[in-house]
C-alpha cells in the first residue's frame, strides 16, 4: 500500500459526524459516496457497509476497490464504530442510538469469532 494516501483523522476540536465530507476518493465513485453520505449517522450504514466491503459467495469476481477508496471506507467505518454517540444522527432517539451499539456489539463477536479469537 502506498503510505502517501493519508488517512482521515479529524482534527481535535472537529467533529466526527465531519468525517463524510473529508473524503476525497469516495467522491470519485458518487453511486457509493451519496449512498453513504445518506445512511452515516443512521443504523442502517453497517449493513451497507458490509454489503459493499465482504465478498459474498458467488460475488468473488468482484473488481474491488482503489486503495484509496477502501481507506476511506474502513475509516468511515472505523469512526462509526469508535465514536457511535459522536457520529449517531442528531434526530435519532434513544433506541436507535442502542440499536446501533447492539449492531457494533455483534459486528465485534462476528469480527473476533472470524479471526480466531476466542475473548
């Protein structure tokens, strides 16, 4: 990977929910850009993510995407799952906000059952 592709970090004082904006390579595919751009802050993102990010059986042959773009894409995803009270929609409600911490929740058995371990 090219170490030159930076990385989206927001700065101290910014906040998370900005993180969509500073994405200059997933602007280049606006189909998947726009999507996104719709569904961040809202429970329903993780699901898109994970349709777009894993290669499901039958779907191997897939293009894949620039390193660029997967950056910006597990950074995305990456903020949502670190930051998900910071990054949650301002008009969600207080179930919404725990449904998306049960999606991290199982999104993170899944991840460490995957890999191996075994916490």
């Amino acid at each position: 990977m090219n170490d030159e592709i930076p990385v989206l970090q927001p700065e101290e004082n910014e906040s998370k929910r900005d993180a969509i904006n500073k994405c200059v390579a997933l602007k280049a595919m606006p189909h998947i850009y726009e999507k996104i751009k719709k569904l961040w802050g809202f429970p329903a993102f993780f699901n898109y993510m994970d349709n777009v990010m894993l290669v499901e059986p039958g779907r191997e042959n897939r293009q894949g995407f620039p390193a660029d773009v997967y950056r910006e894409l597990n950074d995305l995803d990456k903020t949502f799952t670190e930051f998900p009270d910071e990054v949650a929609h301002p008009s969600l409600i207080a179930s919404d906000r725990e449904e998306i911490k049960q999606i991290i929740r199982e999104r993170s058995i899944k991840i460490n059952f995957t890999t191996g371990d075994r916490r």
